[in-house]
C-alpha cells in the first residue's frame, strides 16, 4: 500500500476507491495491520512535531535556528520523538485491535495527547480542525472522523479553530459540558475536578449544554462566553480578550487575587508556590507577562506593588512568598 494513500486516509480526505483499497490490503495480512499501525504513529508523530515546532519556535528562536543547522528533517523519525516527548506525551492506544475480527474496526483508534505542566501545543486534527492545548490538558479524539461524527474528549483548556462542515457538527465534550459547533473559533476551559467551566466565542456560533440534572443549553454569539456558576449557565460579554493570549506565551491577568495568580503561575511555570504572607489575600493585580521571561521576573515585577520576598527550596522544586 502506498504511503500517499494511506497518509489520505489518515487525513480523512480519500475518496470511497482508496478507502476500499485500505479496507482490501488490511484483510490480505496480518502484517498490513502492523504497518498501518507503524504508519499511523509516524503520522501522528510527524504533525505533533511541525506543531512543537511552531510553538517553540515563537519563543526559542535562536534554539530552531541551531536546529536548522545541524540539518534538522522531519523525516528522521527517531529525532522527532525525541523532540515531540519534551513537549507533549502521545498515546496511541492501538494493543488490543489486533484481536479484532473486523479489520475496519482497526480504523477507528483513539489518540490522546497529553500536555505537562508548563508546556503548550497545537495540533491538527485529521478533518484539519487547528487546536492550541494549554498547559497540564489533555484532548483524546480519534485516528479518523468516521460516521458523521466528529467528536474530541478535553480536560484543561484548549483553543479551537473548527474546520466548517454543515453536515458532520464539531463536539467538544468534557467533565461538565459538552460544546457543539458547525464551524467557529473558541476557547474552552474545563480542568477535571475543578469547579469551573468557561467557554469564550470569538467567530461563528456554539451551543453549550450542561451534563447535569437541568441539561440546558445555551446557544453563544460571538464575544459572548459562558461560565458554570451554582450549576447554572450564565452568558456574558468576553470583557477581557486578553486573558486568551496564552497561545501567545502570554499570561495576562485583570483585577485577579494575588493567590489566583499564583495558581496560574503554578501551571504556567511547572513550579510549586506557597503563599505564607496573609497579607496578600486581600491583594488583586493587573499585568501582563511573557513565560518565557520565567516566573522570577514576574515576581520581582509584582513586587514594586505589594511587599513580600521570595525564595525557592534547595531542589527548587518550590517557591515561598513570605
């Protein structure tokens, strides 16, 4: 089987003869089943790879340069794992479909990409839906949409920019709400286990339903967004879009508690912070900061408004504002 034709059908753009082909070759042998597997990783890993790139390349400009020449190649296989696994954790979960009598059912694999903390990332999804991971999140979505349905799993934050497609909606579907979409940019953030869920609407139109008792639904317009409060949906105008530039490497912050920020500097940072000044419970800032600046540079900023010091453990595994 050509690589071309099975790279289009990972895609989901073959037509319905390359995909009878695919079907045919995986039912020739057992062997065509492991190379479609193999293939799939290499795909998989391939995207992931130019997607890193693209974000670390915003911030480590010199690094990619000296990557370039030292004659970097997307092709060298090994090189990119290597790369892609500091950024971001894929899962294939493909062990059990060798057992399957129906081979289509081999088609149908999920993928999981995990996001550490301080880290960030996009991807394209096989219908070419661009997505933007935040850090400590996690999307699950399958190898190929199939069935008309084109549905993805989210814990944490992500940022989607969903390919238009009348026929087959785009759904998001996490630990509080699910999001249907047909074509539209938004963010979402929805982390398991805490007690917010927000979904922001920058272009087209979202409908918001809650997995609770109620199940209402709301539908957004844009630069509306909607948030999880007592179990209910509240819609309000987005009055801040700044606080959506983490794709940019930006962390922006309005009128938020010193020890909210910290939370968020926690995740940004891949650090512990612990609060030991009370005096800085009733404290709120407004700002603005680069992560790559590092979360030193933050502190000794924020410092010229509120009094506290700082300083890490012997591992520096941990801050203490005192």
């Amino acid at each position: 089987m050509e690589k071309k034709t099975l790279y289009r059908y990972f895609e989901g753009i073959a037509s319905r003869e390359e995909e009878e082909a695919v079907y045919h070759w995986l039912d020739t042998t057992p062997a065509n089943e492991k190379e479609l597997l193999r293939e799939r990783e290499l795909f998989d890993a391939m995207i992931l790879a130019g997607s890193a790139e693209d974000v670390k390349g915003k911030e480590e400009g010199e690094q990619k340069r000296k990557r370039k020449r030292s004659g970097f190649r997307i092709h060298s296989f090994a090189r990119e794992m290597l790369k892609v696994a500091a950024v971001v954790v894929i899962t294939v979960a493909c062990g059990l479909y060798f057992h399957l009598a129906d081979k289509k059912e081999l088609l149908s694999v999920m993928n999981t990409i995990s996001v550490p903390i301080g880290q960030r990332v996009n991807l394209k999804l096989p219908d070419g839906t661009l997505v933007w991971l935040n850090a400590c999140s996690e999307i699950v979505y399958p190898a190929v949409f199939s069935s008309g349905k084109r549905e993805v799993r989210l814990n944490g934050e992500a940022y989607f920019e969903v390919t238009h497609n009348v026929e087959n909606p785009f759904v998001v579907r996490t630990e509080k709400c699910d999001i249907e979409v047909l074509g539209t940019k938004f963010n979402v953030e929805a982390y398991a286990g805490s007690g917010d869920f927000s979904t922001a609407l920058m272009e087209g139109s979202v409908k918001v339903t809650g997995n609770g008792k109620s199940s209402r639904s709301v539908l957004l317009k844009p630069d509306q967004e909607v948030r999880l409060k007592g179990g209910r949906l509240a819609v309000s105008s987005i009055s801040d879009y700044d606080h959506f530039r983490w794709r940019e490497g930006l962390v922006c912050f309005k009128d938020v508690a010193f020890n909210e920020l910290m939370t968020r500097f926690e995740k940004c940072y891949g650090i512990q912070i612990i609060v030991e000044n009370k005096h800085l419970k009733e404290y709120t800032c407004s700002g603005k900061f680069r992560i790559s600046d590092g979360v030193d540079n933050a502190l000794r900023i924020l410092q010229r408004d509120a009094r506290y010091t700082f300083e890490r453990n012997e591992d520096n595994s941990i801050i203490y504002i005192k």
